[in-house]
C-alpha cells in the first residue's frame, strides 16, 4: 500500500506560478512511476507530468516547457513546478503512484488539489 498526501494548490493569475509538492508513504520500494494528473469540471482525468524511478520525464504536450515534475528522493517527495500558467489549466491536481508488474497495474491516488488561474 501507498499513502500520497498533496499540497501546494491555490489561485493564481494568468503567468504566475505554483509549486504543487506530494510526499509518499508505505511500500514506497514497490514505486515505479509518480506522477501528476489533473481533472477539468466535465473533462476525463488527463495525465500532466510523471517520473520515473530512475528519473526519466515525461510530459504532456500542453504543459512542456512550463511545468517541471521533480522528486527527492531523501523526503520521498514529487514536486510540480508549474509557470506561466493559463486559465486552461485551472483542474484538481492528482498525485498518484503506479506500480507496474507483469499483467498487473495498481494506482494510488492523492485526495487532490485545486488549481484556479484567474485570466
């Protein structure tokens, strides 16, 4: 099992920044990938950013070259850097956690956190 606790959402301006952090607890060994998603009112849930456990990135088109997924591995945290925001990416945040065997996913999930960019 996995336990996410997230912070770090809020109200912003269009071109301000926010730092959304995630800090990871349990079989944090049984980790593959961590990563950010986030869910728009009357939207599907859309991955953002994810890490892997070697520290590879990958990003979603929308977000490249504004937003920054980044871990410590020492506090067991991920992080989101995110800049130049846009009112497009007003949404609940999700940290989640994927553990990936063969045949086999489990997802862990984080309670959420807003994110509203004001235009």
């Amino acid at each position: 099992q996995v336990q996410l606790v997230e912070s770090g959402g809020g109200l912003v301006q269009a071109g301000g920044s926010l730092r959304l952090s995630c800090t990871a607890s349990g079989s944090l060994f049984s980790i593959n990938y961590m990563g950010w998603y986030r869910q728009a009112p009357g939207k599907q849930r859309e991955l953002v950013a994810q890490i892997t456990s070697g520290g590879t990135t990958n990003y979603a088109d929308s977000v490249k070259g504004r937003f920054t997924i980044s871990r410590d591995n020492a506090k067991n945290t991920v992080y989101l850097q995110m800049n130049s925001l846009k009112p497009e990416d007003t949404a609940v945040y999700y940290c989640n956690a994927l553990v990936v065997r063969p045949g086999v996913r489990w997802d862990y999930w984080g309670q959420g956190t807003q994110v509203t960019v004001s235009s």
